[in-house]
C-alpha cells in the first residue's frame, strides 16, 4: 500500500485500489451547503464529470462511507491525482458544483452503484461474477 493523503492506493494485491473515506474532507461542508452528500457515489460523480473515460476505464465500487476503485495502477493513480484538488481545495470544488449546476448536472446521479453485469465485493471476494 501507498499512501497519497486523503487517498489510500492499495496496490499490493492483485486487485489494486484507490479509497477515499467520506467525511471529514476539507470540502464536505460546502458540499453539503449545496445539498448534496459528499459520500461515495458523489465522488463517482465528480470523477465522470472530470474525466469520463477514465472514470469508464475503472471499476467503480463506491459506498455511503467511502470511494473506491478498482483497476490498473496508472489509473488509479491518474484518478487520484485528478480528484485530490477537488476533495482538498474547496475553491475549486466550488467551482466545479457550480458547473454542475449550470449544466443541470447531479453528481450523485453520475455514479451508477450497481449496474447490471458489475461484480460486486462479494462476488469479487470468492472469484465470481453475477
């Protein structure tokens, strides 16, 4: 593992991770002043709104509490690199949940929690998919 704060980069097994624990981060009152919750899907929908492909190039599985994402390591840590000024430097969050609302866009509605065809947590834990 390696640690890039706020950031957790699991990379020592063979499904390397980025986590981000909700909470606590110095933008989430500001998203919350916005009415919206600064959990998991929400950063799943910051990240396709910043970069859509790379967002689609990784296997999202996000909870209430937490970001997470599975996939190559390069990715993984182009995600953090992209979203680390967003989750750190409220200015620019501000900016970007204005563009959001210009564009009419919700970010929690971005993220998908659970598409069909996706491998949830479980199924990946035992090497299954369903």
């Amino acid at each position: 593992m390696t640690d890039a704060a706020p950031f957790r980069l699991w990379t020592g097994d063979d499904a390397p991770s980025l986590v981000l624990d909700c909470g606590g981060t110095p933008v989430d009152d500001l998203v919350l002043s916005r009415q919206t919750e600064p959990n998991g899907y929400f950063w799943e929908g910051v990240l396709t709104l910043l970069d859509p492909l790379l967002a689609d190039s990784l296997e999202l599985d996000s909870e209430a509490d937490m970001f997470c994402a599975y996939g190559e390591i390069s990715s993984l840590d182009r995600a953090r690199v992209l979203l680390e000024p967003y989750v750190l430097e409220p200015e620019r969050m501000a900016s970007l949940l204005d563009r959001a609302d210009a564009e009419g866009i919700d970010l929690d509605d971005l993220a998908d929690p659970m598409p069909v065809g996706r491998p949830t947590l479980f199924s990946r834990l035992f090497r299954r998919h369903g």
